[in-house]
C-alpha cells in the first residue's frame, strides 16, 4: 500500500488498485490485473512517458517474471522480462545523471539486476 496526498494505491495478489478522494469521498480511480502474482508494487512519480508532466506511476514486480510499469490511468506503459521472477525492488536516483532513475531487483534465483526508467 503506498499513500500519496489524495491517492491511495494498493496491490493484492493479483490486482492494483488506485482511490482518489475527491470532494470528501473516496473514489476508485482505475484497477489493473496481472497475468501472475504481484511480488512487490513501488509509486514513482516522474516523467517515464516523456511528454514533459510528472506523474505517478506504479512499478510492479511480478511473479512471471516480468517488471511492469503502470501509468497514472491504468494503462501498462511497458514492461521487462526478466530470467526469473523478481522478488523486491529499489529505485535510485543516478548521481551521475540526475534525470535518470534506476530499478535494482532482486531475483527468486538469486540474481540482481538494475533497469534504467
């Protein structure tokens, strides 16, 4: 569950969903279902779609072994695969290059790996 001034994302087994309060009532904004089990959801706000806004998106690491990366209207921008399926996740500010942001993971075989978004 992640909680961001008037929205509310939460992640089940195999579904996320994104409230919106609007107006004193709480409201469903959009809903995403996964082909597999979700791992583990992270909200990054940014402008992954380059069209100049910053958004929120949502990355969720999936048990079929694929990076998802959901825009803000529930629609799957892109996603990776990956050699096994990923377990957790971190996002870091590059140092070098401060537009860039990377996804570290960690893998059920053991591995790690980073994507640049």
């Amino acid at each position: 569950m992640h909680v961001l001034g008037t929205n509310l994302w939460s992640a089940g087994t195999y579904t996320l969903n994104c409230y919106a309060s609007k107006n004193n009532a709480i409201a469903d904004k959009y809903f995403f279902v996964c082909d597999d089990k979700i791992n583990e959801m992270i909200v990054h706000y940014g402008d992954l779609a380059q069209t100049g806004q910053v958004d929120p998106y949502v990355i969720l690491a999936c048990n079929d072994a694929t990076v998802k990366v959901i825009a803000d209207n529930g629609r799957q921008l892109y996603q990776t695969v990956l050699d096994s399926a990923p377990t957790c996740m971190k996002l870091v500010e590059c140092q070098a290059d401060m537009s860039a942001t990377i996804l570290l993971y960690g893998l059920q075989s053991g591995n790690i790996g980073a994507i640049e978004l």
